[in-house]
C-alpha cells in the first residue's frame, strides 16, 4: 500500500547534519526525500521502525550508510530528526 507523505518538518539538528554531508550525498538525500515523499515505505528506502528508546520512531535509508531518522505525526506528516550513520541513533 502506498503511503503518501504531504508534509515533512525538519529539525534544528537535521537541517545542520544536513549541511554538513558532502555534497554528492545532499543530492542522494534529495533524490531519496522525492521517493519518501510519494511512498513513505517504497522498498528502495529500506523504511524501518526503531528499537528501544526510539521505539516510536523510524528511519530509511539513503545509502548503505546513511539514514534519515524520523517519526510519523500523524498519517501524512512526518519530522526528520536527524541524517547521518547508525551514529544518529545515539
């Protein structure tokens, strides 16, 4: 089932991760954010939920190393947390 994403709010945090990644993998992320955006769990983002203290929340991948973590606001609406290696979660 496609899931559809209308809104995307970004944080502090992920908007400074963000403009610290290499070029070549801020136009990845942008490419991967234009899939998300039409279908939040498309295979090729690899979505996922979280465990432990980020239980409540999830992540996709843009590469093999790098994700976008973020949670679900309500059904359409998601807040990017942060972006970066599996070093994000903690």
């Amino acid at each position: 089932m496609v899931r559809p994403i209308r809104r995307v709010d970004t944080s502090a945090r992920f908007e400074k991760e963000f403009r610290r990644l290499a070029k070549h993998l801020q136009k990845l992320a942008e490419k991967k954010d234009a899939v998300f955006r039409a279908d939040a769990f498309h295979p090729s983002l690899e979505t996922h939920k979280l465990g432990g203290a980020l239980k409540d929340d999830w992540a996709y991948s843009v590469n093999q190393q790098y994700r976008v973590h973020f949670y679900f606001a309500d059904d359409h609406t998601v807040v990017y947390v942060s972006i970066g290696t599996h070093e994000i979660y903690k």
